[in-house]
C-alpha cells in the first residue's frame, strides 16, 4: 500500500507536474493519449493479455482521433479559447 500510494501515486504526480510546465498543452495531451497504448503493450508482455481485433481497431481508431484533433487544433483558436 505505502509502495502504490508513494511511488505510483506521489512521486509519479509530482514528477508530471514538473515536467509539464516545459511541455506545451498540446504535446502534453498527445502524451496523456498515449497512455492506453503504454497500458496495452504493458498488458501484453507482463500479463500476457490477448486482444481482439475490434479492440485493436478501436483504439486505434480514437488515438488517431484525438491525434489528429491535436494537429489540427494548433491551426486556430478553441472553443474553449474562443
């Protein structure tokens, strides 16, 4: 529990926020879409995990998605900028 809550948890969220202040949002919200990919490698060669190809489909679907609305979201403003 303590090993989860320090490392995992702490030092992990610390070290993010650090190293995001360098980082520009877009490059930080490429990064946070490539955590499920990460999760996915990681799942198959430690747990051994298979998956399907609908899954694979679909992930690869929304990262290319949420690529793609980063890329071109550079090129004018937000809705949330206005």
């Amino acid at each position: 529990m303590a090993i989860t809550s320090l490392l995992a948890t702490a030092f992990a969220f610390t070290v993010q926020s650090s190293a995001q202040q360098y980082t520009p949002a877009a490059h930080t919200a490429l990064i946070f879409a490539l955590e499920p990919l990460f999760a996915a490698i990681a799942s198959r060669l430690v747990g051994n995990e298979h998956l399907g190809a609908k899954v694979l489909i679909g992930s690869a679907l929304i990262l290319s998605g949420m690529v793609v609305s980063e890329i071109w979201a550079g090129e004018g403003p937000s809705a949330v900028e206005g």
